[in-house]
C-alpha cells in the first residue's frame, strides 16, 4: 500500500512540475516579445537536423530486426502450392519494404533539406500533371501487377484437382476435426444432415441410415411417440407452458419425419457403395508425400476454418455449405523434423476462428508418409469403413414398418 501512494504521489508532483515548466516557459515568450507558435531560426535546424538523425536511427532499428528475427513464425512451406505461396508473400514484402524506405527517406529528408530560412518564403507548388500522373499510375500498376498474381495463386490453389487426386472430408465442430476419407472408389458418400445421429455423425446417406434416422425419430428417447403418449396421458398433469413447448416440438419432429421419409422414396440404393466404404478417423489425419490431396471442409455448428500452416492452406468450414481446398504435401513428417532438429515436431491443421471458449484446444496432428508405408497403414483400415464401424448389420437389418399413421396425434387441448 505504501508503494502505491508513494507512486502516485510521484505521478502527482510531477504533472505539476510539467504545469510550470510549461508556465515558465509562456512567461518567457510574453519576456522575449515572441509567440508560443514562433520558433528561432536555431531551433529550426536542430529540428531538421534531428529528424535526419532520426530517420537514420529508424531505418538502422527496422535493418536490426530484419536482420535479427529474420522469415518467423511458419518455417519452410511442406507443400507443392505452399512454395508459390510464399514466393508470393516475399515479392509483396520486397514491394512493401521498398515503398516504406523510400516514402519515409522522403518524409524526413525533405524536412531537413527544406528547414525554414530567415527572409525566404515558402515556395507555393499547387499542381504538376506529370507528378500527379507518376504517383496514380506507378502505384496502380504494383497493385494491379499483386493482385493478379493473387488471383492466379488463389485459382491454383482453389481449382479442380487433378484425376489422382485423393479426396478427403473434414468435418468440423465444436471443439475437434472429424477425417472421412473416400475408401476403395476415391468418392465420398453424400450426406444430409436430416440423417445425424449418434451412429452416423456426419450424417451420409444410404438406405439404412435413412432408416435408422426414422426408427430414432419415431421410436427413440423424446421421440414422436414418446411426445404422443406424454400428451395422450391423461393422468399425467402437464403445465400449459409444457404442453406448449411439447407441441411445439411434435411438430418440428413431425416436419423431419416427413421431409426424411420423402427422402426414402426418393431414394437411389446404388449410391449407398460410395458411403459404405468410406473411412472415419479422429485424432489423426494420415497423408502420402508428393499425393495430391481435395478436401472438403463441412461445418456442424458455428463457423470454423481448416488452416493447414505448414502446407500453406486456409479455407472457412461454413455451416450449411461445403468448401474445398487441394494442397500436395512434399516432405514428410520425419524428413521436416530433421530439417528443424525437433524430433518432436508434427504437422497440425487448426481451427483459424474463434468458434468458442474451447476455440484454442481445436486441433488435428497430421503424419506426412512416404507413399509406400501411407499404403500399408491405409490397407491395415479396409476393414474400418463405415459401413464395419457403424452399420455392421446393414444389410439385414429390419426396414422400418407401420410409420403411415404414426404421425397422427390427440393433442389435449
């Protein structure tokens, strides 16, 4: 406690002391006949003089830390569209840094070179054509010289794969990455979200989880017939807000019931293949060195972004909609840990928005393999698909019967 006042104390006196410094100071001016705004002519070139030397100063402290600190933070890009990346990032750094030393350099020399002389007016200079023409066009052909190898970076990076491509679903929410890769056929199930539920999270579509979402609307906990008889039961004694929000919820239930059901007529079995032999993994997402890779990037809940920092790759998982990216990675795990001699160095992919307040723990490790052992590790999982994992019963199982009128209800009024 003593610490403090004796701090503000000294906060305190020396406001004061500045307050009369200033006063001093105005009461000489009044002395010497000059106003606050009038400065000698010494006192003009010490300013001129020292704003060369700080320009000086300046430009040695930004030298210092390039020179210092150098290309941080992400480290040699690990894939083919990476390098053009950052080759990309370096041209517009050079542009960036020519224009800020030559800018300032300008700034502060011409406040040296054109200090105020005694007896010498300010020379008025209101317009020259040819200066305005230079300083519009030499900067919009900079900019338009960046933005079009923007664009073209953008399109590489965001264009359609390649035939060998390997496609993969990243499934975000909050707070992990779900990993579908396309199995045998290199083609990922189609999804609806209609069809999420505990068994096919990410919601694919085939004949039996179509089924399987209807048996769990209908006959699951808080389902359309539990609600029914919860209604029904007339030595139960619901409260009229209860009544309420449970006819609320029948309702919504009953609409996805419907909206499911007519998806069953309308049905294709023969894309039920492409989903059975896809392959879920969590934790850990596997890739081959020199494979092009296409990802899908979907969002469950709230906006999230796939950034891959080292394979230089960032697209939004969107709730709603599907985004895509394609990067081919170009060293692999171990050949990038002896490059930065941290055997304990991995590959990550992140969650680049703040999704919510586990936003920070959002993160998948990423193995780069040789091709040859990405094959063995990949054909160690043929029997893990989806159609193993979540529907080993699939093709006997039960359609569901008797659903025609299930959906009629007394609702006590």
């Amino acid at each position: 406690m003593e610490n403090k006042l004796i701090i503000l104390l000294v906060i305190i006196l020396g406001a004061i002391a500045i307050a009369q410094l200033v006063r001093v100071y105005e009461l000489s001016s009044k002395l010497r006949k000059t106003g606050e705004h009038e400065l000698s002519t010494r006192d003009n070139h010490l300013n001129a003089k020292m704003m060369l030397g700080f320009m000086i100063l300046f430009f040695g402290s930004v030298v210092y830390l390039f020179l210092y600190y150098g290309w941080t933070g992400r480290g040699e890009a690990s894939s083919i569209g990476g390098v053009e990346t950052d080759w990309l990032l370096k041209l517009n750094l050079i542009i960036v840094t020519i224009a800020f030393f030559f800018t300032n350099f300008l700034l502060f020399y011409f406040t040296y070179k054109y200090v105020k002389k005694p007896g010498v007016p300010a020379y008025y200079y209101p317009h020259n054509n040819k200066l305005e023409m230079l300083w519009t066009v030499v900067p919009a052909v900079v900019l338009a010289v960046i933005i079009i190898l923007g664009l073209k970076t953008w399109n590489n990076l965001t264009g359609m794969s390649g035939k060998d491509a390997i496609r993969i679903e990243l499934f975000a929410k909050q707070f992990d990455w779900t990993a579908r890769y396309s199995g045998k056929d290199n083609v990922l199930g189609k999804f609806d979200y209609k069809l999420t539920t505990d068994n096919n999270e990410l919601g694919l579509l085939t004949t039996n989880t179509i089924d399987s979402s209807l048996r769990i609307m209908m006959e699951g906990p808080s389902g359309i017939r539990f609600i029914q008889k919860l209604l029904n039961n007339r030595d139960t004694v619901l409260s009229d807000s209860t009544i309420s929000v449970l006819k609320i919820d029948l309702s919504r239930k009953e609409r996805l019931f419907r909206l499911v059901s007519q998806m069953k007529q309308n049905h294709n079995k023969k894309i039920d293949a492409s989903a059975w032999d896809d392959i879920i993994v969590k934790d850990t997402l596997f890739l081959a060195k020199n494979q092009e890779y296409e990802f899908i990037i979907r969002a469950k809940d709230v906006l999230h972004s796939a950034f891959f920092l080292h394979f230089r790759a960032q697209i939004n998982a969107v709730p709603g909609m599907a985004t895509r990216t394609k990067f081919t990675p170009t060293l692999t795990t171990d050949e990038m840990r002896k490059k930065k001699n941290d055997p304990n160095f991995n590959y990550i992919l992140m969650c680049n928005k703040i999704c919510g307040s586990a936003h920070y723990k959002m993160k998948m490790i990423i193995v780069v393999k040789e091709k040859e052992d990405y094959k063995l590790w990949m054909k160690g999982l043929m029997n893990q698909t989806f159609k193993d994992k979540y529907f080993p019963a699939a093709a006997t199982a039960a359609p569901l019967t008797d659903v025609a009128d299930t959906t009629a209800v007394s609702i006590p009024m």
